[in-house]
C-alpha cells in the first residue's frame, strides 16, 4: 500500500540522536518523504531556543518588507537554489 501525503510530517530529533538503528533509519526516510513531497517537515524536541526562533522569524518578516528591487540583489544566479 503507497503511503498517503495528507498532512505535514511531525519528526522528533530525538527519534534519531537517541534511537536505535532502525529508529534513526525510519527517521531519514521520513525526513527525506517530508523533503520530497512538502518541501519542509515540522522539527520537534531540537535545542533550538524559542527566544532563537522568534529572532529568525522577526528577521525574516523585516526582510520581506523590504521592497522588491532591494530584496532581488539578494539573489543569486547560480543555477541551482531560487529565490531570495
């Protein structure tokens, strides 16, 4: 049976810094699934501060208030990632 891509793949870190073998080799499928068919998967029990990614987010919100011709100098034409 194919496995259904409704919904955004919650993953633990844990599953792979402290599981077995197995663990850690299901953890990679998932992530790499989550990567695949989403293009992000949801991060639980990382050492990243709330208080970090409050920064991150407010940063980013500042930086796409920018306007256009600013942000596009951020672009690089390298031919591999898009965007800002």
């Amino acid at each position: 049976m194919s496995k259904k891509y409704d919904k955004v793949p919650e993953l633990s870190l844990r599953q792979y810094t402290d599981g077995a073998e197995a663990d850690r080799t299901e953890f990679c499928q998932a992530l790499y699934d989550g990567f695949k068919h989403f293009g992000f998967i949801i991060l639980k029990d990382h050492p990243v501060s709330t208080e970090l990614l409050d920064k991150a987010y407010d940063r980013s919100q500042a930086f796409f208030e920018l306007n256009e011709p600013t942000k596009k100098s951020y672009v690089q034409n390298n031919g591999h990632q898009r965007g800002y």
